[in-house]
C-alpha cells in the first residue's frame, strides 16, 4: 500500500517555496560576508601598498633633496676650482714672462760679459805699453789723458752695465721663485678641490641613482595599487550602493535648469540640462567662483578625465569632498560614463554623493557607495 503525504499540496507548495527562499536565504548569507571579506582584504591590500607608496615617495623625496644639496655643494666645489684654475693660468702667464726675461737677460749679461772680455783684453795690451811709450805715440800730453779717460770710462760702463744686468736677473729670478710657490700653493689646492668635487659627484650619482631606484619601486606599486583598484571597482559595482531621493532643493541646481525637460536646455558650460555633466558643472561652479571650464562639445563624463588633464586640474584614486567622481569605463551599457558631486567622504570606505540622470532619467538623487565604485575624482 501506498503511503500518501497527509500535507496539503498547497501546504507542500508553501513548504517547497519556503524551503528555496531559505536556500537563497542561505546563499546570500553566505556570498554578502564572501564579498565583504573580499572587500576587506582588496582595501587592506591598497592600504598596504599605498602605505609602502607614501614610504617610496618620502624615501624619494628624501634623496632628491639630499641630492640637490650635494649638486649645490658640487657647484660650489666646481666653482672655486675654477677660479683657482683661473688664477694658476694668470699667474702660469706671469711665470713664463719671468722666465723669458731672465732668459733674455742672461743673454744680455753673457753679452755684455764678452764685451768686458774684449775691452780688458784691449786694456791688458794697451798696460803692456809704459806710460813713457804711450806719451811718446801720442801727438800730444792731452792726447795721452784723453785716451787714459776713454779707457777708464768704457770700463766703469761695462762695470755699471753688468752689475745693473745682474741685479736684474736676481730680481726676476725672485720673482720667479715667488710666483713658482705661489703656483705650487694653488695647484694642490685645485687637486684637493678636485678631489673634492669627484668624491662629491661620486656621491651625487650614487644618491640620484637611490632616487631613481625608489621612484621605479613607486611605479611599480603604482600598478599594482591600480590592478587592485580596478578589482576594488568591479566588487563595489556588483554590490551596488544606497540610493535616495535626497535633498528636496536638488543640490542647489538653477530652477531654470532643473524644471525645464531634460535636454531642452543647454547650460553655460555647453551642457545639456538635468544631465549628471551639467549638474556637476553647477557644483564646480559654485565651489570655484565661476571656474568651471566650458567644455561644450566634450562634456561626455567619460571625457572630463582628458579635459581635466588637458586644463591641468589635479585628479586621483582618493576621494575628496567637493570633488568630481567619474566613471569614464564602460560599465551597463552606459558609454557616456557618470559623473557626480562628492558630498562626503565617510570612515567606511563609502562616499555619498550627489547626482543627476542616474536610476531615475533627469533626476535629482543622492547615492552613498564604495568610494572605490568611481574611476577618478577630479579635483576641481
């Protein structure tokens, strides 16, 4: 005999229908924690990397500067060497005119010496000859004296000569001694500075060498911290955030901007009304005093990343109050990208935000999720 259920089939529907809900139940029990876990450990990961980011870039910053105060004080090295060279060349210009003095100057006195030779050579013949005979050969007494005179003349003449010649030479040649110890002095000073500077730009190249090292180890991380970002996106995409309604004024948005219909109107920046591009407009606006860049014609959200970099504004991974945060990937079919105002920037790794055109097509609303769900911030 058979044994039939004694429940209901409605009763057994139920159960059955009860029985899958507490499945999914089950399976959401168990993926909501996997994906917050997962979460987690990408965030303590970039918090990791980028604390090992921030120690490259001070480790880097470090060495730059310690690198440029060894280039000033190689500079400064190079300098004085200089300057020295400069004056061991004077004075090297200096020596070589001394000693091309003396050279001609012994000339002089070899010169003036053969003609002193010559003369008491002369003088010794004419001594041979007495008194008695030199009276006798001349034509008269004053004869005799006057060639007595001019024998006695050219002889205190080459004296004076040679003596003045030689004194001349001593003083070129203490000149010479002086400007050669003056040159000796200054060229171990240059080889000390030389020295000196090779040691210091020996330590420069090492240093700036560190530097290069540690701003590779930043890239590198960069990378990585990207890689893990764009997982940190992808997660936080598939957990999606919490939307409202929000603020009954709409963020401050112009009335004749948000009560128009969406897209019949284009704003000052070339945008068209109750899009997320020009309500972020309106925010930058308001924040910057008027500065909000017109970027008609290329106001796509997906295009404010190139246009903020093209304009020179700053932009990063890490959000900011009054920031732009943009999704410029692909991501459910939308290829404009999105764009919205950070509002907050809260302890849990969530940002709230708000925005227009996202849910709802052309409303205000108001969106806290994973900081990491946006792209890039710019920061206006």
């Amino acid at each position: 005999m058979t044994d039939w259920s004694t429940t209901p089939a409605k009763l057994r529907t139920l159960t059955w229908k009860k029985s899958v809900l507490l499945l999914i139940a089950m399976v959401i029990a168990i993926v909501v924690p996997l994906q917050n876990v997962q979460a987690d450990s990408l965030q303590d990961r970039i918090n990791q990397i980028q604390s090992q980011v921030d120690s490259f870039n001070a480790e880097a910053a470090r060495l730059r500067a310690e690198g440029d105060t060894l280039q000033n004080t190689l500079s400064a090295l190079t300098a004085q060497k200089n300057a020295i060279q400069a004056e061991i060349d004077l004075n090297q210009a200096k020596y070589d005119q001394l000693v091309a003095e003396i050279t001609k100057n012994e000339k002089k006195l070899a010169d003036q010496q053969k003609v002193m030779a010559n003369a008491i050579s002369d003088l010794a013949q004419e001594s041979t000859v007495s008194p008695i005979e030199l009276l006798a050969s001349s034509n008269s007494i004053g004869d005799y004296i006057d060639q007595q005179e001019y024998s006695s003349s050219i002889r205190d003449q080459l004296e004076t000569s040679i003596k003045q010649i030689k004194e001349l030479k001593e003083q070129l040649t203490k000149q010479k001694q002086e400007v050669e110890r003056i040159l000796i002095d200054q060229k171990t000073r240059r080889d000390t500075l030389a020295a000196k500077e090779a040691e210091q730009a020996g330590l420069l190249a090492a240093t700036r060498g560190q530097e290069a090292q540690y701003q590779q180890l930043v890239a590198q991380k960069q990378g990585e911290l990207e890689e893990l970002y764009s997982q940190q996106r992808a997660s936080a995409r598939n957990a999606g955030g919490i939307i409202t309604a929000g603020d009954p004024g709409k963020g401050g948005y112009p009335s004749n901007l948000a009560n128009a219909p969406k897209d019949s109107v284009v704003d000052p920046w070339g945008m068209y009304n109750r899009e997320c591009v020009s309500y972020v407009a309106w925010k930058v606006h308001q924040k910057t005093n008027g500065n909000m860049p017109y970027w008609g014609g290329r106001g796509n959200a997906n295009e404010w990343p190139g246009n903020a970099d093209a304009a020179g504004i700053p932009r990063g991974p890490a959000p900011r109050v009054g920031s732009a945060a943009v999704i410029y990937s692909v991501y459910s079919g939308d290829i404009y990208g999105h764009v919205a105002w950070v509002e907050s920037v809260n302890g849990n790794g969530t940002v709230t935000v708000s925005q227009y055109n996202w849910g709802s097509p052309g409303s205000y609303s108001e969106m806290t999720i994973a900081a990491s769900y946006f792209d890039t911030y710019i920061y206006f």
